[in-house]
C-alpha cells in the first residue's frame, strides 16, 4: 500500500522499540503531517518516565486527536477507540518480543547514545520492571492489537519484521 493511501490522520500501533517513532517522523517529514509521540504526552518531559496524571494526558490526547491532520504513535489502548474514530489510516507493527528486547537494550546503551526520536529527554534506562513489562505483555498486547487491525474497516497496513518495516519507512520518505 502506498503512505498516502492512509490519509492525513495516521495511528501507529506495535510493540515497543518496533520503529513507531521513526516511522512516525518519516511519514510527518515526508507528507508535511505533525507528529504525535505518545510517549510525550503520557510522561513529563526529562523526567525518565514519569507518568502524568490521566486527567492530564487524556486532555492532551484529546487535544491532539482533534487536529485536522496527524501522524499518531503509540498504543494507550485505554484512549485508542477516540484515536480510530477520527484517524484514516493504521499502521500496525509486528516484531518479535527478542528484537523488542534487544532493541531496548540498544537504546538504553550509555556506550554510544544517540537521541532517538519520540525520546523524552531524561534517556532511556532498562530496568527489570521494563524487561518484564515486555516480555508479560508482549503476547496479550500483540492479540489486542491484532483484533483492532481485523476490526477496523480504515485503509490499513500490517507490518512483519524490521525488513518491511524499514523498507515501508524509505518508502514513505521518498
């Protein structure tokens, strides 16, 4: 499917460190859409993850769903329904839990550390409560968001692998 095919209000759902952020910037970048990285809105800024108030984020999210023209990263199941009624496109990401993981250990690495986009600006620490956060939610989370693919009647696309990942990311930036 071709980006554009998606419309000019996108969600991005997937797993975490499966390129929602970096998928979400190409798309924004390349078709002049603003970008919406969930993560900054559900956490304070430079706080390493310090979770806001859910009155707070859900107003922020609400504010942000009712732009007239978005790229949308993140999952946030509890808000996702108010996402879709107002999205014209999905983008589901697929990698496994061992790539997600690793992936987070990547990013989480004080030995070479480049900012990543969506980042929050206190870096990123791998903690256990991490690990198995990922790793328990992983296959539930995966189901949840496999239904909402097969449910939803938008123009849709469903990414495996960091290979069609990638290669749909340099699409949608040229």
């Amino acid at each position: 499917m071709d980006p554009t095919d998606l419309g000019e209000r996108i969600c991005i759902l997937g797993q975490s460190a499966s390129g929602k952020s970096t998928l979400a910037a190409a798309l924004g970048q390349a078709r002049g859409l603003p970008v919406v990285h969930l993560d900054q809105l559900r956490h304070v800024p430079g706080s390493r993850w310090v979770v806001r108030p859910d009155p707070e984020f859900e107003a922020l999210h609400a504010a942000a769903v009712a732009e007239e023209r978005w790229v949308i990263e993140g999952n946030y199941s509890r808000w996702l329904e108010s996402r879709l009624e107002r999205a014209t496109g999905l983008i589901l990401l697929e990698v496994s839990t061992p790539t997600s993981l690793l992936r987070n250990v990547h990013r989480s690495s004080t030995v070479e550390r480049h900012p990543r986009v969506g980042d929050l600006g206190g870096g990123d620490t791998l903690t256990w409560e991490r690990v198995r956060f990922i790793v328990g939610q992983s296959g539930a989370a995966r189901r949840r968001r496999a239904a909402v693919f097969a449910e939803t009647d938008l123009p849709k696309v469903r990414l495996s692998g960091t290979r069609a990942i990638r290669d749909f990311c340099r699409r949608a930036s040229a």
